[in-house]
C-alpha cells in the first residue's frame, strides 16, 4: 500500500497512566487549530491483533496534508521529526508511531495483550505490552479454502452472510477465527448447515470465535470439508477508524491490510490464509449507490428481485488471496474508462477510475499511467494482468495513500486526481509512480504475498524498488530519479536507523503490527532488493524473479525463499547476504587508497563497520578515472566486500587515478575516508563532477 500522511505541524502525545477521553478530545481540537482550514482534518485508528478492540488500539492522530501531497515522517516510534519535513512518496505507508486514539462509546473490556484498556466510559489505563515474535510463528490448524459473502447494505447497519469452506492444515488445534467484538454483532452460526450453539459448540473469547477441532474434519479426513456459515451485523456509519467496512461520504469503502477483516466477519486473518472469494454480492439502494464493485471480474447484477429500490452485483476473484486484499465499494461514481490488451495473452481488460462525479476531469492521468504500467511490467519482468477488469476508486477519506485490493484499487484522491489547471509536474510524476506500485503489487504481493507481517518488506521493499525503476523509465533518468531516491533515504531512513526506532528491514519482533511500516521496511528494504540486482546484474536479477514466481505463485512466502530463488536462479551463495535482513543501523564503509607507479596498479582498501557481528556482504560499484586526463580508465566493476577489510588490486593502469565510489549508490552505508583530509576531498569531488560517468 501506499500511506499518507502527516499534517504539516504534527503532534504525537505519549500516554500517562490514565488519560481522560476530555483530553484526547482537546489534543485532537489543539491539532485542528495548527493545521490550515483548507488541508483536511482526520483522525485515523489503527490496531493489531490477539486483543479486544479499545484495548490494543495504537493508532495516530493524523491529518491528511492533500494541499501539498506530502507525507511526513516521525523519527520515533515515541515521538515525531520537525514538522516543515516531508516523507518521500516512495515510503508508501504512513509511520503510525506511539499514537493517540479517540474511543469509539463506551467501555472496552480488557485484555492481558492491550496496549491500552479501558476501565469505564470516561477513562482509559495502559497495561503491559505483549511482545508478539517471528520466532513464534506457527502454522494454521485450519484454513480457509474458498469463500462466498453476501453484503446487504442499509442505513445504520450492514448484514454481512459469509460461507467458508474450512480444510484441515495442520490440525493440530482448534479452529480460531479473528474478530473484534465492538465491531462485530454476531447474530447466527452453522457448521455443515447445523446451528451452533454457544459454550456447546463454540466460544467467543475476546475478539475470537473458537470451534474445536472435534467438530471439523480429523486426521484422517483430509479431504473432507466443512463449511461455516456466519451472520454478522456491523456499522459502517459508526465506524471512524476507517478500517474494515466504512462509510466515506456518500460512499461506503474498505480498507482490510493489515488487519481490518476481522472488523467485517469472523475469519482467519492472517497473510499465509490464501483463499478463493467465489462470490462476493453486493445489495444497496439503488438510487444512492448505484456503482457496487468487488475484487476480480463481474459475474451479475441487476434489480433485487421484489424491489424496485434496491439492486446488487456479484463479483468473483478466480485468484487465492489474503483477507487484507479484499475490497469492496459502493457509492455514486463517475468514472473514466478505457482498455488494454495484455501481450503475449492478448487478454482484453476493462480499465476503470472512478471518483465523486465532481472530479472526473481530474482522472484521465491516473488511467494513463495505469496503462503504462501495465505494458512497463510486460516489457521487464514478463508479468501480464491476470483478470478481466482493473477499477480504481479515488475516496476523499482513505487512511493510506493507496491500497492493492485485488482487481479493484483504492487510492486517497491526492494520489489519482491531477488537475492541468493546477497540478505540477511533481504532481504528475507521483501519481504516475503510485499507480504503478500499486499495479506491480498484483505480482509482488497478491500473486505472491508474505507468510506474516514480520516479511512485510518481502512486499513492499521489493514493489517500491519496481515502482523506483518504472519512474526512472518514464522521467527517462535514472539518475535523476536514483538521486531523489537516495536523498530521502538519507534524509528518513538513515535517521531512522540513527534513532531509538532503528529496526532490521525484517524485525524480529513487534508490539503493533501498524508501527512496522516505516521507511526501513520500505525504503531500506527496496535498496536490499537493489543490492541483489547490484550483484546478480539485470539478467540474473530477471532469472532470479522468474523462479521466485515459478515456485511460490498462489502461497505466502518469506524473504529467505526470495533470497533462495535469486541464489538457485542463478547458482550463488547468498547466505552471506542474508544478514541484511536481520542487522539494524547503517553500516559505514571505510576507504583507502594508493598507487605504485613502478607496477602501475591502484590498490584499494575498503572496510566495513556495522550492527552485524560478522561481515555483511556489501556490493561497491567502482570506476577508475585517470588523474591526468580525466578519461575512465576502468569502467564499473562491481566489488564484493565479504571481510571486515579487503584490498582490491587494479593493475595495467597507465597513471595515477581516482576512483569513483559507490556508483549508482549501489549500497545503503556511509562512504567516508578512513583518513579524514577535507581540502583533499573537495578537490576529488570537483574532480568527479566535472569528468565522472556516472549519473549518480
């Protein structure tokens, strides 16, 4: 996904031991009088899962800064960075913080995991963090294979009908299912068209529905089903987190990753749960929604049957997914259309962005850089579009910049309108590069997604490099762009990394799950995936994808299979580089340098520090410009930096020379002499900007 969005004069509150909801009320009036009347004013909720609603809430307060498409970036996880900073487009995921979150009415109940619980209708305390581990990670008992959902739409409450076919995984426990008891009204519940009887047949604890495991199929069924059927009331109007199913306007939307099914029925939420949504249909009023849109293609829709009023569509998702992919929307929209034809497939698809009918004139951009994304990704990695369809809705309150629903994106409107009264160039190329990450997704994320939220960057690093890559295509500099890109690393992430937040690209551990999508996951994790490019080259980057989409199409994946296919592909050893993964901090690369006239060679020393206790292996594209005339004697070569110190020998050299380092920014470290001689290195940099081939 693509986040947003920090005001311009943020404010992060950490919590005293009780904090009255009167002062959530006044931080969030103090907010509205620093923001200017004209940037909209947002509260945006958040959560992670294992416990009740209130209680494990996390989430900010923040403000979408739409005047000047900006996101801003939080140096801590406790507080925020200066407030006139602004965080790189490429980031894509708001930096939720220590936050501050607002109670939805009335008392929670508490739970031993919250991160805040609440004690009566006017009050809430904080209790003891539980740290959730990626070492901890098991396997699902049971899973969800296939899916049908019924959405009956009406004012002041939904009615949400959801058949799950359940299979044995493990079977090695009982049947949980995700939920959230504030949000969720559960009103019937059958196995095998068998009601359920509470503390007989099931037990809600919590947020989750428990069934045992004696009531589904056993070990020595494994290829018996069983199919649950649930009926759920829930209330888009009343909910202001704008997570799960929630009314925009006039418009009602959702917004599931990372964990905002469980707001909508009761279901496995969880990434490595890929199951096939065989219907998913759709009734409202039809005058006031008349476009009703789901993942994947179109199966019907029409009139219901005995009311002139109301009508409904079904759609279907022929593809597994995760339950963070599922979308839904319903409203009345204008749009603009238009189609593709995939190569080689010849697929026809309809292209579809829609948005309030007032600001269909600022769309046209969007659906062109959708298009161009589509043919980017056929021309470079050989991924074509896999459904008959591919709509966009732009929705004015979205508490991300843009999300990946399969088939069916929804973006916040400052990433899909573009005006050409009003809107920039910058205007233009962030739309462009937002489009395009959120299309690369359907490969890198929902194709293939992640087994947990711990491989977060698995996703997201790997998308933002492609969407990095698309953009330097269309600006037609990579340079310029590559410049853009590392000025914000160092700008956001070294800082990060500098900071009490600094965290590996795959964190070992979490408290909220929403505090992981920061520039280190994202940013940092698009120059690792950089790096294996850096090393493998293009081609044997390309042979490295291919497998990785050959074995893990359709499954839920780590970083290490990633790191697996790249090595297979192309018959590497890469477990040395493995260690990126899990080493927080920037490392510093040491250089020193000499030449020998009698032998005409350059010696080049370089050495490494960093958080890892052994070395990391660090790519260092190198070239070699002759002192005296300044021509490139040694073109870019690539050295492997496996030790704490290595000298690199280069000989048949004709004079003495400089050496270009790091090109292309080939590594995310700090370049510095080991020998600090500041007139020396003002003179090699001029030097450098004056002859050097490199762009970077």
């Amino acid at each position: 996904p693509t986040m947003t969005l920090v005001s311009s004069s943020s404010i992060w509150l950490s919590q005293s031991k009780v904090v009255n909801k009167m002062k959530f009320t006044t931080a969030a009036s103090i907010l509205a009088t620093l923001i200017s009347p004209t940037s909209a004013f947002r509260i945006a909720h958040h959560h992670h899962g294992g416990s009740s609603t209130a209680a494990r809430r996390s989430a900010a307060v923040t403000t979408a800064y739409r005047r000047h498409h900006r996101h801003a970036a939080p140096t801590s996880f406790l507080a925020a960075s200066s407030s006139s900073s602004s965080y790189p487009l490429q980031h894509r995921r708001q930096l939720t913080m220590a936050p501050l979150t607002l109670l939805r009415g009335g008392s929670s109940a508490f739970s031993s995991s919250a991160l805040f619980s609440t004690t009566t209708a006017e009050s809430t305390e904080t209790s003891a963090p539980i740290e959730i581990f990626r070492s901890d990670y098991t396997e699902l008992s049971y899973k969800v294979s296939n899916v049908s959902m019924d959405f009956d739409i009406r004012n002041g409450k939904t009615f949400v009908t959801s058949s799950l076919t359940i299979v044995k995984n493990t079977g090695k426990g009982d049947l949980v299912l995700d939920g959230e008891a504030d949000a969720l009204t559960l009103l019937s519940i059958a196995l095998n068209e068998k009601e359920l009887v509470e503390g007989n047949d099931y037990t809600i604890d919590g947020d989750t529905l428990i069934i045992p495991s004696s009531l589904l199929p056993s070990d020595d069924d494994d290829n018996v089903k069983a199919v649950l059927k649930t009926r759920v009331e829930i209330c888009p109007e009343e909910n202001t987190q704008l997570s799960g199913l929630y009314k925009s306007g006039s418009m009602y939307c959702t917004q599931c990753e990372a964990m905002g099914f469980r707001r909508i029925t009761y279901y496995p939420d969880r990434p490595d749960n890929m199951a096939i949504f065989d219907s998913v249909r759709i009734e409202a009023d039809k005058e006031a929604y008349p476009v009703l849109l789901g993942n994947g293609n179109k199966l019907e829709g029409g009139d219901v049957e005995g009311s002139e009023e109301r009508h409904y569509a079904v759609w279907e998702d022929p593809f597994p997914k995760p339950s963070y992919l599922f979308c839904i929307v319903a409203g009345k929209l204008g749009s603009v259309s238009s189609s593709y034809t995939t190569v080689p497939s010849g697929r026809e698809v309809h292209l579809e962005v829609f948005s309030e009918p007032e600001n269909v004139s600022k769309l046209g951009h969007a659906l062109e850089s959708l298009k161009k994304s589509m043919k980017w990704d056929e021309d470079t990695f050989g991924l074509e579009y896999d459904l008959d369809v591919y709509n966009v809705v732009a929705v004015n309150d979205f508490n991300m910049g843009a999300m990946e629903n399969k088939g069916l994106n929804v973006f916040n409107t400052a990433y899909c309108l573009a005006d050409p009264k009003s809107a920039t160039d910058s205007d233009y190329e962030r739309i462009e590069s937002v489009i395009g990450h959120e299309y690369f997704h359907n490969w890198t994320g929902n194709r293939v997604t992640c087994r947990d939220w711990f491989q977060l960057t698995l996703k997201e690093g790997l998308t933002v490099y492609r969407d990095q890559e698309f953009s330097g295509d269309m600006m037609q500099s990579h340079a310029v762009k590559r410049i853009e890109d590392v000025s914000s690393l160092r700008g956001r992430q070294f800082a990060e990394d500098a900071g009490p937040m600094s965290h590996p690209v795959r964190p070992d551990s979490y408290i909220s799950m929403d505090n992981f999508y920061t520039a280190t996951v994202y940013s940092k994790g698009a120059e690792v995936v950089r790096m294996y490019r850096t090393l493998l080259g293009k081609d044997g980057f390309r042979k490295g994808m291919d497998l990785y989409f050959e074995r893990h199409d359709g499954n839920a994946v780590t970083c290490d299979d990633f790191l697996s296919a790249m090595g297979d592909a192309n018959g590497v050893d890469l477990s040395q580089f493995s260690r990126w993964y899990q080493t927080n901090g920037t490392p510093t690369v040491k250089y020193s340098s000499k030449y020998d006239d009698e032998t005409k060679t350059f010696y080049l020393t370089l050495s490494q520090e960093s958080n890892s206790e052994d070395p990391l292996l660090i790519p260092i594209s190198v070239g070699l410009l002759d002192k005296a005339s300044g021509e490139e004697v040694v073109a870019t070569k690539v050295l492997e930096l496996k030790e704490k110190a290595q000298t690199f020998e280069f000989d048949g050299l004709k004079g003495d020379v400089l050496p270009s380092l790091l090109r292309g920014f080939s590594a995310p470290v700090k370049l510095v002499r080991a020998e600090p001689d500041a007139s020396s290195e003002e003179e090699d940099l001029a030097f450098l900007a004056a002859r050097d081939t490199d762009g970077f």
